[in-house]
C-alpha cells in the first residue's frame, strides 16, 4: 500500500518523556500493522530533544500550556491556539484515529479528531487517574489503564487494562554489553539515579549527599537540566566511577546498565525499570496530583521489586543504609530484579494497537 494511503493515527504524547516514549512504542507497534502515525508534542524543550531519537517519526508542535492556578488565562490562551493548530493540520490529512497518552498536549488533538470523525483513545498510565484525563474520557471511544486500580477512576463503559507500554530494547539490554558500551566496570555495583527529564531537585541533592561515602559502587545519574552543575560538584572527587547527564538518549542502554535505580514514581519510568527486571529505590514526588506517584509506588512494593522511602523524611544516612544493603545482598537484589519483571506488561503496545486497530 502507497504510504500516502495507509490509516493515519495521531498520537498526542507531549509533555514529559513518560507520556512521549509509551507513545512511541504504541507507533512502532501500529507501523508494523500498516498504519501511518504522526505526534503531537509540546514546545518544551525535553520534547524536543525527545524527538530526536525517532527522527523517522512525523511529529507537530502544539502551543498548548499545562494548568496553573496562578495564571489560566495563559492556559485558555494555549489551548485555542493549540485546538486552530490542530484543525488545521487534520484538515489536511484526517486522522482515521487519535490516542492520547495523557497531559497537557492530549485536548486538543482528541476534541478535534472526534470532530473529523476519528475514533478516539486515552490512556492513563498512573495507578490514579489524573483531573485532566478523567475529564478527557467522556470524548473517547475507549480508555486503556496502566495499573488495573486506575479503572476506579473512570465512569467508562469500555476499559481496558493493557499496561503501560515499554520499547523492546528495555527487555532486550544485556548488563555486560550496556556496561561495555557505557565504559562502566563490569563486576561492580552501578546505581542509576533518575533525576528526571525535567530535573527532581529533591531526589538529586538526597541522592549526591547518601552517596558521598560509598565508594564500592559505580554511579549514572541522570539530573534534568536545571542541576546538571550542581550534581557534577557534588561528585567531583570522584569523577571516575561517576557519569553525570542532564538528558540521556539512550535510556534501555542506561537502564540495562543498572544494578539498581533511584527513582521518582512516574509510572512510565517503572515501567521500564520493570521491563529491564531492575530493583529500585521509589521516592514519589510529594507534590503529585491526587498523590498518583505515591500509589504507583505502593504497586511496585507490594510486589516485592521496589523500596519506597519519603523524600522529606529520609536522611541521606538512611537512603546509603539501604542502598548499601541491596548492592551488597546479592539474594535480596536477585528477588527484587524478579519481582520487579513480574510486573512488566510486555503485551501493552500490542493490545492498545490492535484495539485502534480494530475500532477505526
């Protein structure tokens, strides 16, 4: 079939790299099955940095701002820009379907296809839904859920619990060969620390001060651009065992690197640190919406994969404590990396796509 003739589905998954990468594995999913696929993105810087790693992906950038109490007239104003953005480009080439990954990015593209006649999709990755996609879901067709206690947070006739998707190269990277790659040591302990694609100030400065005094073990810390300098102070004596990165393309190679991550609770995040079987550290962030990270967090500690400790509650002293005792207890880490792949959803890019599939 001539490219230009094959289904369009749009997939509006800007925002943050936890609503972009899941997105992507949806396309890659579709794209096998035939169907073009086309992003909505934001203007935000780690979107476009995001889009750089699938340079083969049609994307369009939407004006679209997210919520703030302080200022919603900059919301009102982002969002009519963003619903004329939209119409204008499905006007030229009408999406037959529309998944929206959640955030900010998701409205506009989910009204107007549902205007065009497009069957229309959400999908909630965290453990409890979100204002905006419970607001959302009255204008689709169907709603696809992460963890199956989101479904409680939706008034929906058809609900689908598939998981939140993961790209393959999180279950395909090999320890050795990621650590090779990276140029860390192979037979020490290597902690990964996920600052986030927009930086986690809490988590950095907690993290650089715990592992201070921890010298049998090597470290990737990956702080969002806002503490890159400060992080790399912080890990200046030993600059050896250390890399530090604002932002990492490569994030399967990063994770299959690890022993284990520090991690906030983003639900895409756990996902993938699932998928690679790796053991974690979960700091939620304390300031989530309906505490959704706290309860992504509780999930994966119930399955015996994660730790979850509280940012303001925890010194550095207890964070190395448990640190320490995980690298260094090689039955505990070996039952965490196991539970945590219990949880992975290998299925999820495949179930969604051929739901889309099927329905358009």
């Amino acid at each position: 079939m001539a490219e230009s003739k094959k289904p369009l589905v749009s997939i509006a998954c800007g925002g943050t790299g936890g609503h972009f990468f899941p997105g992507v594995a949806v396309a890659r999913e579709l794209q096998r099955r035939g169907a073009r696929v086309s992003l909505w993105v934001s203007s935000k810087s780690v979107d476009q940095k995001a889009t750089m790693t699938v340079p083969d992906l049609e994307y369009h950038q939407l004006p679209a701002v997210g919520y703030s109490w302080n200022r919603p007239w900059r919301f009102l104003q982002g969002m009519r820009a963003a619903m004329r953005t939209v119409s204008d480009q499905m006007k030229l080439d009408k999406p037959r379907a529309v998944l929206a990954m959640g955030g900010f990015t998701a409205a506009a593209p989910i009204l107007e296809g549902r205007k065009l006649g497009a069957k229309t999709f959400l999908h909630e990755s965290n453990a409890v839904a979100g204002r905006a996609n419970r607001f959302l879901s009255r204008w689709v067709d169907e709603v696809f859920v992460g963890f199956d206690q989101a479904k409680i947070s939706f008034r929906h006739k058809c609900l689908l619990d598939t998981g939140t998707p993961v790209r393959k190269k999180f279950r395909e990277a090999k320890m050795e060969e990621t650590r090779r790659h990276l140029g860390f040591e192979l037979d020490k302990p290597l902690v990964l620390i996920l600052g986030g694609s927009q930086g986690a100030r809490g988590v950095n400065r907690l993290v650089t001060e715990a592992l201070h005094g921890i010298n049998e073990l090597q470290v990737l810390h990956l702080t969002g651009e806002d503490d890159l300098d400060e992080v790399k102070r912080a890990y200046a004596e030993r600059r050896d065992s250390v890399q530090v990165h604002a932002f990492f393309s490569d994030m399967p190679c990063a994770v299959g690197a690890a022993t284990l991550a520090v991690t906030r609770a983003g639900a895409s995040s756990l996902a993938e640190l699932a998928a690679a079987g790796v053991p974690s550290i979960i700091i939620p962030l304390p300031s989530s919406a309906d505490q959704h990270q706290l309860a992504n967090a509780v999930a994966v500690v119930k399955s015996g994969g994660g730790v979850l400790i509280e940012e303001r509650q925890t010194s550095p002293e207890q964070l190395a404590s448990i640190v320490s005792g995980i690298i260094t207890d090689g039955k505990r880490c070996e039952a965490m990396s196991s539970s945590m792949r219990q949880l992975d959803r290998p299925e999820a890019a495949i179930a969604i796509a051929t739901r889309i599939i099927e329905l358009m």
